[in-house]
C-alpha cells in the first residue's frame, strides 16, 4: 500500500508581507499610535537610552519611541516600509523641532551596515513581520556589540492578543504564518534571540481610554488596519457579528464602570543584551 506523505505548503511570506503593508498602510494608524506614545518613552528608560548613542526604530509607524528617543538627545533614525507613516512622524518631529533621519525600509532587509546602531528599538512593530527569525536576525546584526534592543510586543493573552484571535476566527490568518502574539511570550523571544544575546522581559499594561466602548470600536474600524481590512472583507452579517463580537471583548477588559472605556492591555517590555 502506498503512502503518500502530507506536508504544509511553505507560505508565500513576500505576498503575506504585501497583505500586511497595504493593511497597515489602510485607515491612518497615527489616530490610534499617538495614544501609544507612553509606551516609547518607558521603552526608552528600560534601555537605558543616553544622548551620544545611534538609535533605529524598527516598523517605527508614527515614531512614538522615535519621538522619545529623540527627546533624550540621541541621533535617531526612524523606519517603516509604510512611507504614510512615517510622514505622520515627520509632521511630529517638525512640530517638536527634533532632529530625526527618516528612511523607508522593510525591517526583514534593513539597509544598514553590520553593528550600526547603540539601541534598536520597535514598539508594537516588528512583531507582525511574517518571516520573524529573518527580522530577529537584522535588529541582531544592526546593533554593535554590546548593544541593546528594546522591543514592545502584544502578549497572545492580553487585550490586543485577543483582539487579533477574534480577528483570525473571520479572516483566517496564511497557513503556515506564525502568530504576532508570539513575540509576547518569553520562551519564544529566547528562541529568535537567545543565542545572539540575553533576553529581559517584563509583564506590562497600557490602558486603552476611550469615550466608550462603541467610540473605541469606532475608532479601531476606521483607522486601525487590520480591524479596517476585516470588516472590509465582511458580508453585512459577518460583520455585525464581528462587532458583536469585539464589544464582548471590550467588556471583558473594561475595567470602568462609569460609561467609559478603560481596557488594560498586556504587552511584554523587551530588553535583549548583545552579546559582546
């Protein structure tokens, strides 16, 4: 009797990227980014970022720890492959008068050279690239030796973990992609980083405040990507659903009872030590 053998097919990670890129390049990510800016300007105190030291922000979006780092005096450089983006980061740093270097650039194929930079740095970015270890492997290779890279990821169990889960249960994420969420548990960071540096990794908190749960859902349809490119791929059905769906959510994380929406969303506060 003849068995054939069953594999996975290899996923198709340059049209998963393009996917992604037009997603993230949909709505306009700054209406919700700017809300993240206390998360940069912590990232930037776990590194323990000084003024003299070269900075890249990986998958920058809207430049929130560009913006920090670029307030405590260091020579920043800000990237994402969505020039959008980084254009709603230009119009942040000019209106701050702050000194930044912005270049497009996909950060699985960073165009800098070997040991570059004194920290590397991404909040809520690099996670969602579809080839991880390829971009484990550039933050790795553009920060010197010694060097730091400070990362804040989504945890799978926190508020955005859940939020993309519900997401994938409708659009039905490529086989074979690993998860985003992944980059938020401690055992995988170790894995894309472990053998180039050490990994510190600490449980935090950002609270989503909005006007109500329907104001953040609001929000997130119009603005956020991924959420924009699902309903937009939804029958009017699936979409009520979804919204249903996504409310539920929100009422189990809201930690308010007043009307308002108070969601406290985990993410895990990544500091990786190159080894020198």
């Amino acid at each position: 009797m003849n068995m054939q053998a069953t594999t996975t097919p290899m996923p198709d990670l340059v049209a998963v990227k393009a996917r992604q890129q037009a997603a993230w390049g949909s709505g306009d990510y700054a209406i919700v980014g700017t809300t993240l800016q206390i998360v940069g300007e912590m990232l930037c105190e776990a590194v323990d970022l000084r003024s003299n030291q070269r900075v890249l922000d990986v998958a920058a979006g809207n430049g929130n720890a560009t913006l920090a780092a670029a307030r405590r005096f260091a020579d920043v450089t800000s990237t994402d492959y969505v020039g959008a983006l980084l254009e709603r980061g230009k119009e942040r740093a000019k209106a701050e008068r702050l000194p930044v270097k912005f270049q497009e650039a996909d950060a699985e194929d960073l165009p800098f050279a070997d040991g570059s930079f004194d920290t590397v740095l991404s909040t809520f970015g690099v996670m969602f690239t579809p080839h991880q270890e390829r971009a484990a492997r550039e933050l790795l290779r553009v920060t010197r030796s010694g060097g730091k890279i400070g990362l804040a990821n989504w945890t799978p169990d926190g508020f955005i973990g859940q939020l993309f889960k519900t997401l994938g249960q409708y659009i039905p994420p490529a086989p074979g992609v690993k998860s985003p969420a992944l980059w938020g548990t401690k055992a995988h960071l170790d894995a894309l980083f472990g053998a180039g540096g050490t990994v510190f990794a600490k449980p935090r908190h950002f609270a989503f405040r909005y006007k109500s749960p329907e104001h953040m859902l609001e929000i997130f349809r119009g603005y956020y990507g991924p959420v924009l490119k699902a309903f937009a791929a939804l029958d009017a059905e699936k979409q009520t659903a979804l919204e249903a769906d996504i409310l539920a959510l929100m009422a189990r994380f809201n930690s308010v009872k007043d009307g308002t929406l108070v969601v406290l969303s985990e993410y895990l506060e990544v500091v990786v030590t190159k080894n020198a």
